[in-house]
C-alpha cells in the first residue's frame, strides 16, 4: 500500500525551524503550507485543508495551545493529526499540548531521521483513513441504494400478494417472514365457474431474493385462474415460467390447490411442501397430500407432470397448506414444531376461525418471541358442505344501449387439437372479449363447460359419471379420462356461437356436436331435482344446473347434439340508430369457411 502525497501545514514563528521541517517534507513528495502564528495557522488550516499540522506553541499574536484549541473546534469530516514541535520539554508541557487535542509531541531540535519517520508513519496511517472513509462512503451508498430498494420491493411485493382473493371468506392466512421479505407467497382466486384456486409457494432461501423468485408465479396463477384453466395446466405454465428465469441453484416449492364446493371436490397438486392435510369437523385428517412431484422450476417442460390428486368430500372442513417454514419452526431450545405439533394445533373440534387461532397461537407460543430461522406461512380453506350446489349466477337482466349486430363464431376441433389444447379457457377468453358477453362470464364458463365435458367425456371418450360415485370412484373416473384422452385418435367437436337480437331481448346461443355415440341425457335433462341439497351423486347435476341457467335447451340426435339459448339482455334500449356494438364474424354458423383449430 503506497502512502499518499500530503498536504502539511507548518507553524513556526522561527524560520530556520520552519524551512527544515518544509525541506524534509518536500524531500518526501509532500506538499507544505507555511505560517507564522496560532492566528495564521487557524486561518490557512481552513483555506488550505492540510492533512497534518506541525504546530510550535511560543509564537506572537496567538501561542500554539490556544490555536490547536480553536482548531479542534472547528466542523471536520476528517482526522487530522496535530504534532506539537516545541522547544518546551517539561512533562506539563508535553500533557498540556496533549489534552487540548494535541496526538504527538516532539522536542527540539529533533533528528532529520526521527521527522522523517514521524511523517512517514503519519502518511501510512492516513492512508489507512483515506481507505476506511472510502469503506464507510461506499457502506452508505449501498444502504441508501438497499433503502430504496427494499422500498420499492416491498411496494411491488405488497401490490402483487394483496389480491382480493386472499380476503375471500373461506380463506385464513398468515405469512411471516424471518427478514423485511418473505420468499412465501400466498395467492387466492376464484375461477368463472366459482372454483377457489389457491397457491401456497415457498422459494429457495428468504429474505428479497427469495420473494424475488416466488414474484413471477403471481401473474401467471391470476391470468390463468381468471380464464379457467384446470389446475395441472397452471401447475405447468408455472414451471415452465420458473424454469426459463430462475439460475439452476433456485427453485419454489408449491402446493396448489383448487376447491370446487358445487361438486364437492378438492384437487391438489404438491411439489416440495409439507403435506396438505383436509381436517374434518371433529379435527380429524380426513384425507393427506404428500408432495408427489419436485418443486417448481426444476425440471423441462417434457419431465415435468401437471397430474393432480383430486378426491370427493362428503363433510364440512378445512383444507391446510403450509410451508416447511412452519413444521421446522424452532423453540428457544431449537425444537422444531414438527407435523405432529402442526395436527395438534388444528385438532380442535370448533369452527374454522378458531381452528385457525389455535395454529397461529400454538406457532407464536413455540417460538416464544423469537423470530424464525425461515419464512413461515400458512393457509387454512373452510369447505362448506351447504354452500356446494348453489353457485352465484350472473344476472342476464343487464339493460344494453343500441342495435346488438349478429356475431357467430364457428370452431372445429379435432383428435389431435383435443388432446393438447385447454378448449373452455381458450374458447371463452375470445368469445368474453365480446362487449355484451363479458358480465356473463361466470355463467358461460358453467354453461359451456359442462356442454364441452359431456361432449369429451360422454361421447368421445365414452367414460360413465356413475364411476364417480364408487369409493375412490373420482380418482378412477380421472385417470381413466386421462388415459383415454392420450389414447384419442379419432373423433371430433364442432361448436357454433351466435349472438343475436329479437325484438327487444339479446340471446347467445350455443350449439355443440361430437362425433360420438353419444349418452343418455335424459336423466339429467329430466331431473329437476339434481341441484336440491338432498342430492348426494357426485354426478349428474351438470345438466340440470344448464337447464337453470338458459332459457332453453335441445339435445338431438343419441344426446351428441346439444343446442342452448341464453338470455344476455331482456332489455335494448336504441340509441336514435347509433350502433355502439362491434360486429366480429368468423363465418356463418354452417359455413365450410369456419375456423379451424
């Protein structure tokens, strides 16, 4: 470590004392600056910033005591060192000049060798100051900028894990981080068809670069939700988004989830956390989900399984996701609370709210105080029984302004397309672009959705809901779907939309033919009781509830053609011949110019 080039202010009323000492500093590559007084030396020491002062004490005007302590009285960023060079040799003296702010004393006349070492050693140990103030300089500018950063980070963490979804009834969370940041994320929404999608995701590591890897899965849970794909394609899309952005050395542990109380399922897929765990009413585990597949962003698309575990519930209770946060939380011995610590908490018999308070205070009570050594978070889904058969349907009494314009819309998919393609999400996030369709959104999705599944399940793959209602019946009918669906070579659905006027009143209707042998409809069409809480099936209510929420409905042919009209507007009130409503034709329903997927 070379020393720096000095800047050394010399007081002395005597000049050969001076130009001595000036002499040797020069000689050691240091730059002097010469005065002749305490009052002149207080003066150049401001003008002149000197990095060491060499200060006599008997001087005219103002002794050398006296300046050093109006020196030492000035505002300073910096250390300077002040040596008294003083003829004076009596220890009173030389403890004088050190208590008003003096560091060394020298007695003349000194040795060339002992001034030369002096300067010397004082050039080393300012150097050392130069680099400590560098040290503390670039020390705050990097707190400034983790400030502002750890601002931001949380402004945008707060917008993305502050969904509405997360205040639905159903839902009990908490989330706390062992840093500022949590790398747990807890995400909430509600599908169109009134499914609740849940996520609870634990990223590598805590703290901001944690959140920093868990922060992308939120756009793609909410957009997909929103648009009602199933559960393993955004388990996927996930892992796919993960895999392109994350270094090798990352990856997010996930449990999803999706909660369909209208027919009475529960789906989960568990990469990496803790078993999810469905406690019953009396605080009993009902049903357990290990993780069954490697976290999120591991392994590529062609290795990665979607597949999830879906089961049929018959009693009210609560689905619990946590992440291993919470079952690895230690005490003040390092105890960890462990799964069993976890059931203990959630065995109460009462109701989801205080089942709740028991798992966040037997938490808070096991690390009494303490903060955690990982982010611990958990997510507790009170699953009603008396809600499942009565979804919220949209109203279609929405009042439209001017002539609604004829809009039809043809689709033709094939074996092929059927096997790869999420029909009901790609085809209602197009036809809900339309002005007048989109706040009926909900209903369509139930509508269009059981349409589509009788006519996959039913008529191409000749599958039998009544297989649901086997012990275990639901896992069978599911894995017998997926089967048949890779096996699918042959067969076909044609789907029409038309949207269209009368009088007063706007209708969308629907039409849907499978290349099937088609299914016995007729139970379902004729079974006006199928959407009555007495109803216990695990299926057979989805005709029904199509019945219920369209003004007519048509099945022709073995039950492979299927026609429905639903009321979107009771009311059209003309605006004096303005059209306000855009027209998109992509061909007439029939036309051999339909779209093809």
């Amino acid at each position: 470590m070379s020393s720096p080039h000095l800047t050394i202010l010399i007081v002395d009323d005597t000049p050969t004392n001076a130009k001595q000492l000036e002499a040797v500093a020069r000689k050691l590559g240091h730059a002097t600056i010469l005065a002749g007084n305490g009052e002149e030396a207080i003066a150049k020491f401001q003008s002149g910033k000197p990095d060491l002062v060499f200060m006599d004490i008997m001087m005219p005007v103002m002794d050398g005591i006296t300046a050093v302590q109006h020196i030492r009285a000035l505002p300073s960023e910096k250390w300077t060192p002040i040596v008294f060079f003083s003829a004076l040799d009596q220890m009173q003296d030389i403890v004088r000049g050190l208590e008003v702010g003096g560091d060394d004393y020298i007695v003349k006349p000194a040795s060339l060798q002992i001034l030369r070492a002096k300067i010397n050693s004082y050039a080393r140990v300012l150097s050392l100051q130069q680099e400590v103030q560098a040290n503390a300089t670039e020390l705050r500018n990097w707190r400034l900028d983790a400030e502002e950063q750890s601002r931001l980070g949380a402004h945008v963490m707060a917008r993305l894990t502050d969904a509405a979804g997360l205040r639905d009834p159903m839902i009990r969370h908490f989330n706390m981080p062992a840093e500022t940041f949590s790398g747990d994320l807890l995400c909430a929404a509600r599908a169109p068809g009134e499914v609740l999608n849940v996520l609870l995701a634990d990223a590598t590591g805590h703290g901001l670069a944690a959140a920093l890897s868990a922060m992308p899965m939120t756009q793609a849970f909410y957009s997909m939700t929103a648009k009602g794909f199933p559960l393993p394609s955004i388990a996927e899309e996930l892992n796919r988004k993960l895999k392109a952005i994350l270094p090798s050395d990352r990856f997010v542990a996930a449990t999803l989830a999706a909660i369909d109380v209208r027919n009475q399922t529960v789906e989960v897929w568990n990469g990496g956390n803790p078993n999810a765990m469905f406690i019953n009413a009396c605080g009993e585990i009902a049903m357990q989900w290990a993780s069954a597949h490697p976290p999120l962003g591991i392994l590529p698309d062609k290795l990665f399984s979607g597949m999830t575990e879906t089961v049929v519930f018959h009693e009210a209770g609560d689905l619990v996701l946590c992440s291993d946060g919470l079952t690895e939380a230690e005490d003040p011995d390092g105890a960890w609370l462990g799964i069993q610590g976890v059931r203990n908490c959630l065995a109460s018999s009462g109701d989801s709210d205080q089942r709740f308070a028991n798992l966040l205070g037997g938490v808070e009570a096991h690390l009494a105080g303490y903060p955690g050594r990982d982010d611990i978070s958990a997510m507790l889904v009170s699953v009603p029984i008396d809600r499942r058969l009565r979804p919220r349907f949209d109203a279609p009494s929405h009042a439209l302004h001017g002539h609604i314009s004829e809009w039809r819309l043809d689709l033709s998919f094939g074996a092929q397309e059927l096997r790869y393609i999420d029909v009901v999400p790609a085809v209602l996030g197009f036809v809900t672009q339309v002005q007048a369709l989109k706040p009926h959104q909900g209903s369509l999705f139930l509508i269009f959705s059981e349409l589509f599944n009788n006519a996959m399940d039913h008529g191409l793959l000749g599958l039998d809901s009544a297989t649901k209602s086997w012990i275990g019946g639901f896992e069978l009918y599911l894995h017998q779907r997926s089967e048949r669906l890779e096996g699918l070579r042959r067969g076909r659905i044609d789907i029409a939309f038309l949207l269209h006027q009368e009088e007063t009143r706007a209708f969308l209707d629907i039409s849907m033919t499978d290349t099937g042998p088609g299914f016995d409809f007729e139970r379902g069409l004729n079974n006006t009781a199928a959407l009555g809480i007495e109803n216990q099936m695990a299926y057979g209510r989805g005709i029904a509830l199509v019945k219920n929420l369209c003004e007519q409905v048509v099945y022709s042919g073995n039950g492979n053609k299927v026609w429905v009209r639903y009321l979107v507007s009771d009311q059209i009130i003309e605006d004096d011949g303005v059209n306000g409503n855009a027209s998109a034709r992509a061909g007439p329903v029939g036309e051999t110019g339909a779209v093809l997927f």
